[in-house]
C-alpha cells in the first residue's frame, strides 16, 4: 500500500490556556459524508492534556471547518487515575451515544507517570462527554502495573474486541526512564468491563524496539489488519503494519505501511499514532509527527496505484 502525504492539518495556536501546545492522538469519527471530526489532546504550559476536537472537510481534509472552544472531556478529579491529563484513543459509536476510550494520565513516584484505559460517554453527538467511572476500565494488574491503555476497540463476531499497550517493566533511554510495553488482547461481551489479564499478542523484533504504540484495526474480507507505532532506541517512533486472520496472532509487515517519515519538516524526525478513516471521497491517515503531536498532526490518502 501507499500513503500520499497531503499536509499538516492542525497544531494548537495557543490562544486558550488549555490550547497552549500539541494536538496529540488524532483520534478520527466520520460525522456525516462531508466532515470528519478529529479529537486530539490539546496540552496547556504544565504539558497537562484535555480533549478538544478539529472538524475538517471530509472532501480536502486540510480545510479546517471548526474547533472545540472548550474540552470536551478535562482532567479528572485530584487523587485520581487521569488528574494529569486525559487523551483520546478511541471513539465508537454505538445506538444513541458516543463512547470515548481515553488515556488517563497520572504522575508516580515510582514510575514517573502511570497510564490506565478510561471512559467516557456522550449523549449530545460527542460535543460533550461524562465519565462512565472514576475509576479506569483497565486497571493496574500483576503483569501491567503502570501501563493498560492506547486501545483499539472493535465488534466483531459477537463480542468486543480490544488490543491495547500493556507493560510494567521501565528502561534508561539515555538518562531517563522511560517505560517498556507490548501489544495485548483482551475481549468482552461489554464496552465496560474486561479482563484483568490481556494475551500478548505482538513481540518485539529486536533490542532496538521496546514498545509499541495506539494500535488502530480494521477488518475487511475476514483478514484484521493493524497499524500500530514502534518505539525504537535508535529511531523513535514510526509506523508499523501486520495482518491476522485470528486477531491474536499476528503477521509483521512493516515494510509494507506505506509511510515513513519526511526529509524535512514538521513529520521528519517522526510518524506515529495513525488512524484510519474511510469516506466517500477516499480512505485517510491522520497521524502524528514530531515530538509526541507537538508540531500538531497530518493526514494522507490512500493510493490506489
């Protein structure tokens, strides 16, 4: 497959307090035929995260038609699981509501940060969204101590399907620890509770990778197809491809994504957290660059050559 690079879409302007920097986690939703709502995390100057939304022209995905004048979701209440910060991941609609899978952030002694899977539902068309629990839906377990979350959720067969980043072992990157986590599978016969025990499902290639990031899964003629980020020693955060016929075991085709990073500019030091989303017009990526969404997010086309 090939990915035709279209543009930078969207990076904060600053000109809110908690629109200060970023636009982390570009986490789309096809809204009606002509426009595609993309929810990001907008950080303020504490680099303290909220969920606000860019509306784009489904037709020129560049052309920005409106943004959140106020989060959609803020922090949580102090002492709990996502008081740092909140990011989006994953949006489903379902019947009458909109269900929101975010990131909760929250800082340790221990690990300098932990990052548990939340929830959040809306009932206004995702112009606003309320907590299903103060607590997470994926919670700290034996294996996954400081990291169960950046999930991917999907009904399929019956049941719904999640994979999702999962770890509690850290490393020194250079100086500073930074966590290590694998790709999981968990299922469900609820979008709010799962299972304390996910199967890995993806392993590292070699010692150069040590984690893997905001899978996004598609299912088309029977075959699961998954982009996901790879985290790296030597190269940071790119793109990666694989293909199931299960969902549980996975083939790595990373040759085969379609997209590397630029020569130059906003995306060329790094390309990760994709999200798929197909219209009338064509089939879009949009994705994150440099520094974890602070030079804001892209979007590509779908070649057909």
């Amino acid at each position: 497959m090939t990915w035709k690079k279209l543009g930078r879409v969207y990076v904060a302007d600053g000109r809110a307090k908690w629109t200060y920097s970023h636009a982390y986690i570009p986490t789309a939703l096809l809204v009606n035929d002509d426009r595609i709502r993309v929810y990001v995390a907008f950080l303020d100057r504490d680099k303290v995260g909220r969920v606000g939304y860019v509306d784009v022209d489904a037709k020129n995905p560049l052309r920005v038609l409106r943004v959140s004048k106020s989060p959609v979701l803020d922090v949580g209440r102090p002492g709990t699981f996502d008081d740092h910060g909140v990011t989006p991941i994953c949006i489903i609609p379902d019947q009458d509501c909109f269900y929101l899978y975010y990131v909760g952030w929250q800082l340790s002694e221990e690990f300098r940060y932990r990052l548990f899977l939340g929830l959040a539902i809306s009932n206004d068309e995702g112009e606003t969204f309320n907590r299903y629990d103060s607590n997470p839906v994926l919670s700290p377990s034996e294996q996954e101590r400081s990291i169960r979350s950046a999930a991917h959720v999907l009904r399929d067969e019956g049941s719904w399907k999640m994979w999702y980043a999962g770890g509690g072992e850290w490393i020194d990157l250079e100086g500073k620890r930074v966590p290590t986590y694998q790709l999981r599978y968990l299922e469900s016969d609820a979008l709010m509770k799962w299972g304390d025990v996910g199967r890995i499902c993806m392993e590292f290639e070699n010692n150069d990778e040590f984690g893997f990031g905001r899978p996004f899964v598609i299912k088309e003629e029977g075959l699961y197809r998954m982009w996901y980020s790879i985290r790296t020693r030597s190269k940071g955060y790119r793109l990666g491809y694989a293909e199931s016929n299960d969902g549980i075991n996975w083939l790595r085709k990373d040759g085969e994504v379609g997209i590397d990073v630029s020569s130059d500019g906003w995306d060329s030091e790094m390309i990760c957290f994709a999200s798929i989303q197909k219209t009338r017009y064509g089939t879009y990526m949009f994705y994150n660059g440099n520094n974890y969404g602070e030079t804001g997010f892209g979007v590509a086309l779908l070649s057909s050559s």
